[in-house]
C-alpha cells in the first residue's frame, strides 16, 4: 500500500478512481500512524506517541521561531538534541546542544556513588549541562598525607576543564587544607597540607 499524489485526475469519474482514492485515505492514515496514534484510534487520535527525527544540518529560523533537530554532537561525535534560537541563532549563529550522548562512558552517566554503605563507591559520576558544558563529581581518598594525591575523573573532559573545586573531608579539629596542585583532561592532582586529619576529599569539576 502507498500513497499516489496523482489521484484523481482531472478528467476522472468519481467510478474511475474510487479504488486508488480509497488506498489514498487508507495510506494516509498508515502513514501518519507512524509514531503517532492513527486518526483512526479511538484514543489519543491524532497525538505523538514517540519523536524520532534523523541527524540534520542547523535549521534556518526565522523571526520570533526556534528549531529543535538532532545532530552530531561535540566529542565524541554521536547524535544528539540540539535547539536554534530565532534568526538562525542570531549574528553568531548559535546553536544549543541540549544532550550528551557518551556510549563510552554512559555507566557512569548520573551514577549515585555510595560513599555510605558497604562497599563504598569512590568512582563518582558525571552529567551533562545544556549549553555544552559538563560536570564530574566524586569522593576522593587522601593517601599521601603531606604529599600529591591524583585523581582521576570519571572520564577525560573532551576539550578543557574550567573548575575544580574540593571540600576536606575530617572528624577531628584540624587546620589541615586540600590545595589544588594541578589539573589536566584526565585527572587533577591535590596536596594535602599536612597530616592524615584530612583522609578524603569531595569534588566537583566542571569543564567541555
């Protein structure tokens, strides 16, 4: 069954062609179908009932309309949602990757880490921040007391990290501080100042 835009023709009597426009409506509603509930149904006629739309290049927008679509996203390069502002995103062109899709490393994608239960889950997590940007977290063990500790994020920032920010974990007094020494894609590097007062370390580090 598939729908012919050449039906009727002009000259046709409604006898001629009552087959084909009958196949036409029947078609139509098939069609429609597709990721919709059919006119047919006799519930949610006429609704979405999923949305799938094939990768694109940035849409044209025109005045006061955006463009929602899907396309390849920034490191790695796998399909993602994005939105266009009015204008085609103005004088830039700006475009806003809505969602990160990492297959890679999607274990870790918005992992609750357990650091109260038995065993504990020090391997932190990540999530991913309209616009482009990501955020990695974790809880870090202090094992070189007075020396540099490495931590490894979750997964390597594609492109750049832009903050990290650490929080001394300790059950006494101590004036014992976390600095931190060194940050790369990968990892970042803290010094705890002194003794083993300080034995673990929140984090969050944001970066793209």
């Amino acid at each position: 069954m598939s729908f012919d835009p050449q039906i009727p023709q002009p000259n046709d009597f409604l006898s001629d062609s009552q087959a084909e426009i009958l196949n036409n409506f029947q078609s139509l509603d098939t069609i429609f179908g597709i990721n919709h509930y059919e006119f047919s149904s006799a519930i949610n006629s006429g609704k979405h009932s999923v949305i799938q739309m094939p990768e694109n290049l940035p849409p044209a927008t025109g005045s006061d309309e955006g463009a929602l679509y899907t396309a390849v996203g920034l490191n790695p390069g796998e399909t993602n949602l994005w939105f266009r502002a009015e204008n085609s995103g103005g004088g830039g062109g700006f475009e806003y990757q809505l969602t990160h899709v990492d297959s890679t490393h999607t274990a870790e994608f918005a992992t609750n880490t357990t650091y109260e239960t038995v065993p504990v889950n020090f391997n932190g997590g990540w999530t991913f921040l309209p616009g482009g940007l990501i955020l990695q977290y974790g809880l870090a063990t202090i094992s070189n007391f007075g020396g540099d500790n490495v931590v490894p994020f979750p997964f390597p920032f594609p492109t750049a990290v832009f903050s990290v920010v650490n929080t001394g974990v300790t059950s006494a007094n101590s004036t014992n501080t976390t600095l931190i020494k060194a940050v790369a894609n990968a990892s970042f590097t803290i010094r705890n100042t002194a003794s083993s007062s300080v034995s673990a370390m929140y984090w969050i580090a944001i970066g793209k």
